[in-house]
C-alpha cells in the first residue's frame, strides 16, 4: 500500500514563490542582454561614394542625408543621441552628437531633426540648429532651410560634424 502524500498550502506557496523568482531572473538576463533600447545607441554608416547616403539615429528623431557628389574626410558617419547638460532655453529638442567629430564635407549635408513644439511655442517659420565644439563653446548656428510644422521636422543644411541641436531662432537683438 502506497503512501499519498498530500502538499501543504505552505509547500505549495513556497513552490509557486520559487517559480516566479525563477522567472523573474530569466526575464530579467534576457533584458540585460538584449542592450539599451533608449534611442541612446550609436547609429554608423559607411558613405556611399555612388550615391546619397542616409542614416537615421536609433530614436528616429535625426536624419543625415549626404548627397552623392560631397567629399568628405571620413569614410564613415554616426549619429547617436546624448545627454549634455544644456541650459538653454531656446533649445526644442533632444542633443545629438553626429559623427566623427571634426568630419567636414565639400558640398552640404541635410540634416533633418524633429523638435517639441511645446518647447517652441507652437509652429515656427525658423529654426535654428546650435552647433557646439567637442569642448562645448558655441561653434555656429544654422538657420533652417525648411520647417514642417505638421511634422514637426526642422531642415537645415550644415558642412562639418560635432554636436547640437534644433532650437528657437534668435531674435535680432540676440544676434
């Protein structure tokens, strides 16, 4: 004659708290091992010397578009979204830092970048792109070629690579 054995509610809670911590770790290495999916991740391509070559940052937020014809010096490009402490309150967007730092072309990169019209006060016919040295001194400021309110996409055509972002035009008594 066998023996039943009969399970404790006890044993059974202790059985199901395992279960679930056990799931939690294997979900939980599965994350940490998948990488960052912040749009923080660097985003490279190689320039392609028979035609425009476009890349987008990993937030989907910045675009490079090289046209066929512009020299460079640099055989690759990146762009990759960061987190620098900026106090200003005409920038409308996040900072990206598009690379190499230092690259400079012969003819004209577009540069496509979505802003926060909460942070422009709405529409604005012009944007600015603030163009920051690897120290952090302001290099220049673009004024934007094109603004797509309902897209809320700034373009601006720019020559040479480091960091910046999309923010509010200067008025004429900032300039």
């Amino acid at each position: 004659m066998q023996k039943r054995v009969r399970f404790s509610s006890e044993n059974l809670v202790y059985g199901f708290m395992m279960v679930l911590i056990g799931m939690i770790l294997v979900m939980g290495y599965f994350y940490i091992d998948s990488g960052r999916h912040d749009g923080f991740d660097k985003v490279n391509a190689a320039l392609n010397n028979d035609g425009k070559t476009t890349l987008k940052s990993a937030d989907g937020s910045a675009t490079i578009i090289v046209p066929a014809d512009a020299k460079a010096n640099t055989k690759d490009i990146s762009i990759q979204k960061i987190q620098k402490t900026v106090k200003d309150s005409r920038r409308a967007g996040s900072t990206y830092e598009f690379g190499p730092s230092g690259a400079v072309f012969s003819k004209p990169v577009e540069l496509r970048m979505i802003y926060n019209p909460n942070m422009t006060n709405g529409c604005q016919s012009q944007l600015n792109f603030y163009h920051f040295s690897n120290e952090g001194a302001p290099k220049e400021y673009v004024a934007s070629k094109s603004v797509y309110c309902s897209l809320n996409t700034a373009v601006f055509n720019i020559d040479s690579f480091s960091w910046g972002y999309a923010g509010k035009a200067l008025r004429d008594e900032e300039s």
